[in-house]
C-alpha cells in the first residue's frame, strides 16, 4: 500500500472515530466524548464511544472481551488517559491487550494526561501518532480545552434570521424553515445547557428541550435568567421542568413564586446585580460549580451583543434565509453581524442540506 493510500486509510478510520464521539457529545458529563475504531487488515473490527455520563471510556468499551487484539490498530478521538481516576488507564489496557499501533486526534488537555501517553506507549514499542486530524480535533474538543487550559466555560449562541437580518417576523412564527429548525434541536443536543432569558420566554413561551426523533433524551439542563421572576408558572419552561432539569437565576424575591417554582422543581438561585442587571460572572461561577461545561444561548439581539462585546462567545451559529422580510421584519440583528465580522475569526459556512435555508459558523475564541 502506498503512504499516500496510508494517510488516506488513517483520515478515513479517524473520522469514523469522530462519527462515534458525536453520538455522546454534551451527554459524557465531565468526561469528553470520545470514539475509538479497532482496525484490523484494514477493515474495521470494533467500534466504541464513551457511555453515557462519561463512563466507561471508549477504549474500554472498544477493548472488551476475550477476542485476540494483538497486533491491532487502535484510532481514538483524544490522547487515551493514563492517569487513576474513577476508571483505571486505558493507556494500561491497551497494552495489556496487545494493541500494536496507536492513533490520536488531540492531546487531552488535562495535565494529568497531556502528552504522556504517547511517551507510556512508545516505551511498550507501541507505534504512536498524534494530531491526526489535529484541526477537526481541536475543533470538536474545544469546550473540553477551554474547561482544562483556562478553566472557563465554553459558550456559543444562535440567531436565525432573513435576508435582511430581521429576527422576528410580523406574519409568521417563524423565520426559518423546519430544516434548521430541526438542526436546532441536534445542536442542543451536543451542549451541557441552554441558556435563556426571561424576555425570550415571555415572547416565545420555549421549551428549550430535543424534541427531534431520538434525541428527546438528550436535551441539556436548562439555565433561565429571570432578574425579577416574571415568567409565569404555566409557561412550557415551568410546565416541563419536573421533565427537563431547570434553573432559574433571579434577583428579586418574591416569597410565593420561589415556592410554586421549587414545588415544580425547579433550582433557583438568587444573584446580586451589576448595572442593573444579573452579575453574569457570577452566573458563570455558579454554572461552573455544578459541572456544566458548555452552554448553548437562545436569546435576542441584545444579549448576543453583551456576550460579543465582553469577549465571552467561543462560537456563534447563523442560521438565514435568502428571503427578505422588509416591512414584515421586526428586531434587525445587522450591526450585531457587522460587528461580529469585525472581529478575528474563522467563518465556516456548514454544508448541510437545509433547502432553500443555509448554515454559517463562527468560531471566535
């Protein structure tokens, strides 16, 4: 086989691991989602992610059982941990199990990993490659490497607008088609939470949850900023809540609607102010303290911008139309994408099939 053949044969198992991590992503917890692919005579012998929760890992899934995996080839998303933890080091199962060749995307960020697996398994005379498909796998890390470099959590947010950039539509609900709207839902499904606001809930009356075919397990915790608790009790938010895990973040108190809420089940947690508004730093510490790394925002123009401007969006999602609203257009989002394009970053226009709808995706920080 000829070394071009090789890296093709190793970009094509590699992205057939990354096609297993997406399965599980936003559902592993605090653990990344992972996806191993055991190669054997160059045609694939096990496929494996990380389960639910985050536990057990990939490998571990992947190398289970009495079948001979000696003298296989192991693909997996992220550098395999070498570190006790709650799970043994599946760097130690790899090489009990005879595994020959190893190939990774990323490096695990966390210090306790980082970089010396590659060393474990070398000095077993195990082959080892990392950063294949290094940018894919930075890319579909990020939150995790944000978490573990900066220990920050990873945000993005989307807006769907027309042509013109109007938000809202006097004559119809909705701005774009059931396509993206449906792609919505697949994109909550790879978060931790959404975040929302109580104008958002009030104008929409959302459920914020995956209601796609197969993905209504997986919706996200869902984090509401409600400053002076005026979203109704009967809301979908409130209705849905003993469903879908919820959290309100409010200011004011009011004694009886903290009640109803709790009774719906629903956390609230009371947070001072800044400028009048729900110190954010202080939302993000308290998200943070309860093991969300990454959050997804559905919300307005208005706190796009806030996020925008205090340097606080990893990723931005556009999903558009090619019609024009005019008239009928209400909320125009243009100088929030002027400003957007203003800042340095990597514009990808997604390729998915959304009809007469398209996909743009902005990777900021």
């Amino acid at each position: 086989m000829s070394t071009r053949e090789n890296k093709n044969n190793h970009k094509y198992f590699m992205n057939l691991a990354f096609n297993q991590a997406r399965k599980v992503q936003g559902n592993t917890g605090e653990n990344p989602s992972v996806g191993v692919v055991i190669v054997k005579n160059d045609s694939v012998f096990r496929l494996a992610h990380t389960n639910f929760n985050g536990r057990p890992h990939a490998e571990q899934i992947a190398l289970k059982g009495k079948e001979n995996f000696k003298g296989l080839t192991l693909y997996s998303t992220l550098e395999p941990c070498n570190h006790f933890g709650k799970s043994p080091p599946c760097t130690d199962l790899i090489i009990k199990k005879g595994i020959k060749k190893v190939f990774f995307s990323s490096f695990d960020p966390d210090k306790r990993t980082f970089n010396k697996s590659k060393k474990i398994l070398s000095k077993k005379r195990i082959y080892t490659v990392g950063n294949l498909l290094k940018f894919e796998g930075n890319s579909f890390y990020k939150d995790f490497i944000i978490k573990n470099k900066s220990k920050n959590i990873f945000i993005a947010s989307k807006l769907a607008t027309s042509k013109d950039f109007f938000v809202c539509n006097k004559k119809n609900r909705w701005i774009t088609n059931e396509y993206s709207r449906l792609r919505v839902h697949l994109l909550r499904s790879k978060f931790d939470s959404i975040m929302s606001t109580s104008k958002t809930i009030l104008e929409d009356n959302s459920i914020l949850n995956c209601r796609a075919n197969g993905l209504e397990k997986t919706s996200p915790t869902r984090i509401i900023l409600d400053k002076n608790l005026e979203i109704k009790t009967s809301s979908n938010v409130c209705s849905t809540a003993k469903k879908y895990k919820t959290i309100f973040f409010y200011n004011l108190e009011k004694i009886e609607k903290l009640k109803k809420l709790r009774s719906l089940k629903i956390k609230t947690i009371k947070i001072n102010l800044e400028k009048n508004h729900l110190d954010f730093n202080e939302v993000i510490k308290c998200i943070k303290k309860i093991g969300i790394k990454s959050v997804l925002v559905e919300s307005g123009i208005k706190f796009n911008k806030f996020l925008l401007d205090s340097n606080l969006l990893n990723d931005f999602y556009h999903f558009y139309t090619e019609k024009h609203l005019k008239r009928n257009g209400i909320y125009n989002a243009k100088s929030f994408f002027l400003r957007l394009n203003k800042i340095k970053k990597k514009r990808e226009k997604i390729i998915v099939n959304l009809l007469d709808d398209k996909l743009d995706k902005y990777m900021i920080i």
